[in-house]
C-alpha cells in the first residue's frame, strides 16, 4: 500500500519498571543462549511489521501480553528490500523500551545496497 506508519512515541515514552528495565546494556542474543542452564528451554517471539495502524496497535498489544512468558528476546523483521526497515526499527525500540524484553531487528540483506543496510544498524545502535 505504501502507506508509512508511525508508532507512538508518547505511549513509549511512559514510564514503567519495564521500561526502566529496558534501559539496561543490551546483550548478545549468542551470549544469552550460551547462558542458559544446561537442558533450559528458551522461548523468542518473531513479528513482521504490520501494514496499518491497527496492526502496529494490535502488535504493541500482542508483544505486551507476550513478554509475560519471558522470552530470551523478540524479533522484528523487515520487508525485502527495507521496505519496512525504519518500522522495523521503531517497533523493536517501542518494544524493548515497554516491556523491557531484548529485541532483534531481523535484516535481510539479499539484493541491498550497503548503504541503507549501514543506516539501519546505525539507527539501531543508536536507538
């Protein structure tokens, strides 16, 4: 549809022990899997951006109830190309940031010029 969509940032902005939490230094997901107790099982949630606002909504809802298993971490990927890379991005922040659960942004990198693959993981470091 081509249609951008952009996450609230005044929902994230909210403050919650959650949200606290997630303000803690990112780790590896490699090193949390290499963590785990012998024979513990891990759970991970992958979404995909959704294509309307109310998806997005149902999305933040969804991540929300789920983090209640406490995933070992979650993942948003994006369309090919990057068609969804700058949601992507918000939603992983938006996500980490309110449910204090490590996210993932799922890059596919097939067919991409270097630049836009570099501006995505520039925003994501900075995020």
């Amino acid at each position: 549809t081509g249609r951008r969509h952009s996450v609230d940032r005044k929902e994230a902005s909210g403050a919650s022990a959650a949200g606290i939490h997630a303000t803690m230094e990112a780790k590896k997901i490699t090193d949390k899997i290499a963590a785990l107790p012998e024979g513990k099982p891990a759970v991970s949630f992958e979404y995909y951006p959704p294509r309307t606002d109310d998806g997005v909504a149902n999305l933040m809802a969804r991540a929300s109830r789920m983090a209640q298993q406490k995933p070992l971490f979650m993942d948003v990927t994006w369309g090919a190309g990057g068609s969804s890379s700058a949601l992507t991005l918000e939603l992983c922040t938006k996500i980490q940031a309110n449910t204090g659960v490590e996210t993932n942004m799922h890059l596919t990198c097939t067919n991409m010029e270097s630049e836009k693959i570099d501006i995505a993981l520039k925003g994501a470091k900075e995020a």
